[in-house]
C-alpha cells in the first residue's frame, strides 16, 4: 500500500518543477479565452473602424477597375500597380489586425505571462507514436473538448437564430429601404447579433479558464517519491556537501592565519589554546579577536606569531575564556576588559623596553573562565 501511495500523484507541483516545465514552454493555455479576445477585437474594431475599412475597400476597388491605356501597354507597370495595391490593402487593414494581434497577444498574457522558449517549436518524434495519439483521442481531456465543442455549436446556433428571429422584420423591411440606409441597417443588424453570440461565446470562455489552470496543475502533481527525490537533488549528495564544508572551514582557517601577523598579541593557554587579538584605537572601541584555535591550531597560530614577531603572553585563565565566549571578529566583553587591558599594557610597556613584570593575578571573573566554573 504505501508503494501504492508513492506512485499517485498526490503532492502539489514544486516551484522547481512549475519553472521548468515554464522554462520548456508548457504553460496553461485557454484557447476559448484566446478565441474570445480575438472576437471582441473583431466586432470592437470593426464596429469602430467599419467606415475607415468601407472607404478603403471601395478606394481599392475603384482603383482596381481602373485602367491606363500606356499602363497597360506596359508590363514594367504591372508590379507597381500590385506594390501600390498591396501597400494600399496593407495600410486599410492594419489598423484592424493590430489590434487583433494585440488582444491575441494579451488574452495569452493574462493566462500565461510571458513566457519565451524555442523548445515548443522543437521537433518531438514522440508526438508522431500512433499508440500515443490513439491515448490521446480517448483521454479525459479529449472528452472535455469534445463537451465543450458541440457546447459552443449549440449556444452559440441558438443564440444566433433567436436574434435572427427576433429581428427578422427588420430584415424583411431592408428591401424597402434606400440602398445606402439598408446597408448601414444591415451592418447594425449583423453586429448585434454578432455580440449576442460572442456574449454567450464568454460563458464558455471564462469558464474555460478556471478549467485550463486546474488541469494544469493536476497534471503537474508530484508523487512522494517525486518530492523526495528533487528534495536530495536540492540538498545535495551529503559527501559532497561535507566536502564543501570542509573546504569552507579551510579557507576560513586561511584567512584567520592570515591575520595573526597583524595582531597586536597572542594570548596562550601554553598546551590548548592561542587567541590573538588587535586593538586600534582610532577605529575600534575595543579590542577585537582575530583569530584563535586549540590543539594544532593554536600551535600553529603560536609559530605564525614566532615568525612575525607577536608578543605571545601566557594567561591561561583570559585565554580560556577568549576561546570560549568570544567569536572571530567580535570585540571582547566588558567582562574581560580588565584583563585584555593588563595584557596590552605589558605588550605597550615591553615594546618601549620598559622591563615590566608579567601580571600572575588575571582578572578574569569565574563565570567566564570553563575551569574555574567546573570546580
């Protein structure tokens, strides 16, 4: 049973997999949403534009039946009478299929967004499998575009056939009238009935829509296995994430050893520990640690100090704590200031050559120092 369970598809889409499968093209897609965009386009721009595409039809027309009798005699001229009546029809229809286009373009942008790929226009040779195709046909997608076809046929035929009905003594009455008047009249009469049907067209459309997204997202669904495994690919292979981690504590223990030649002092626990820290007091409102470790760590922050000539201090109980409270790159407690302070006073007077005495009494408060608060 619980193998069962792992290979339905009952888990969500990731946003991985949504981004991939946008990535390839496969968005969701309403074509009765995109077909009724391009129908009120149509009747919006022809119902604004009709005079402008009339006027241009007749000018072409007129132009059309016109002859020149030197034009004609001449076969040069034949392709500047089509490049002229071409640039004519272009100009006479363009206003209209731009704004097509555009409502095309946007009922594709409200459902889809933006998305471009030249993988939907890859060849794909699986497309061509008869037994796929056959898969196809009897699918519950097909089903429902079959419903949704002979839906649009009848509302749309009925819808249609009643506004005929209901003005078909306006159509009978066109006969009686002047051409021009019956024409305009005719236009009027083909329009509403026109918008009557792209209105019960939307119906269809704009439950279309809602349809499109949840099947999308059906199909898109993940079995359990599915998100398990895009979970490990995400995460990474644990070996190799321990690689990396090694590597980044690696360069992290490069660039803390490359700070110990700029350190003011090192402060040891002669056999566990070294922390060196730096104090400038035009940019610093205390001193800082700038690098610290135990074991071979500290001995080999102690021999960088050797080499660079840092003054390495033993002060067990300061350099317990340092190594336990205090982070790289963060400024000492105010707890510790005291000592840090005898430390940095001994370096300051040792550098003039003052010969001054180790201090022996750290002032280091128990709570701070692990050895102290043990016992």
């Amino acid at each position: 049973m619980a193998e069962d369970s792992d290979l339905e598809k009952t888990e969500p889409a990731s946003g991985r997999k949504l981004q991939k499968a946008r990535d390839e093209g496969n968005v969701p897609r309403s074509r009765e949403f995109s077909t009724l965009a391009v129908l009120l386009a149509s009747g919006a721009s022809l119902s604004l534009l009709g005079i402008y595409l009339f006027d241009g039809l007749r000018r072409m027309m007129r132009d059309g039946l016109s002859f020149d009798v030197v034009d004609a005699a001449d076969p040069k001229m034949l392709g500047v009478n089509l490049f002229a009546a071409s640039l004519d029809a272009l100009w006479v229809f363009l206003p209209i299929g731009g704004i097509i286009l555009l409502a095309a373009v946007g009922a594709n942008l409200a459902v889809s967004g933006w998305v471009f790929t030249l993988s939907a226009i890859e060849a794909k040779f699986d497309k061509l499998n008869p037994i796929t195709g056959i898969g196809r046909m009897f699918s519950t997608q097909s089903l429902v575009e079959l419903i949704k076809a002979l839906l649009k046929g009848v509302l749309i035929a009925g819808v249609s056939g009643w506004m005929i009905w209901v003005q078909h003594d306006a159509i009978l009455g066109l006969v009686t009238e002047p051409l021009d008047a019956a024409l305009s009249h005719f236009a009027g009469i083909i329009m509403f009935t026109f918008f009557a049907a792209v209105s019960a067209f939307a119906l269809i459309a704009l439950t279309d829509v809602p349809y499109q997204l949840w099947e999308y997202h059906r199909k898109m669904r993940m079995t359990k296995e599915e998100v398990r495994q895009e979970g490990k690919e995400m995460e990474g292979d644990p070996q190799i994430k321990a690689r990396i981690r090694s590597m980044q504590r690696e360069m992290a223990r490069r660039r803390m050893m490359q700070a110990v030649p700029r350190a003011d002092v090192v402060v040891v626990n002669p056999l566990r520990f070294a922390v060196a820290l730096k104090y400038e007091e035009n940019r610093m409102a205390a001193p800082q640690v700038v690098a610290k470790g135990s074991a071979l760590v500290a001995q080999r922050i102690r021999e960088i100090a050797t080499e660079h000539h840092v003054p390495i201090i033993e002060a067990p109980p300061l350099a317990r704590a340092l190594h336990r409270h205090v982070e790289i790159g963060e400024a000492i407690p105010d707890a510790l200031f005291t000592a840090v302070a005898q430390v940095l006073a001994y370096v300051y007077q040792f550098n003039h050559q003052m010969n001054p005495a180790l201090p022996t009494d750290w002032r280091v408060p128990a709570k701070f120092d692990p050895e102290m608060r043990a016992s």
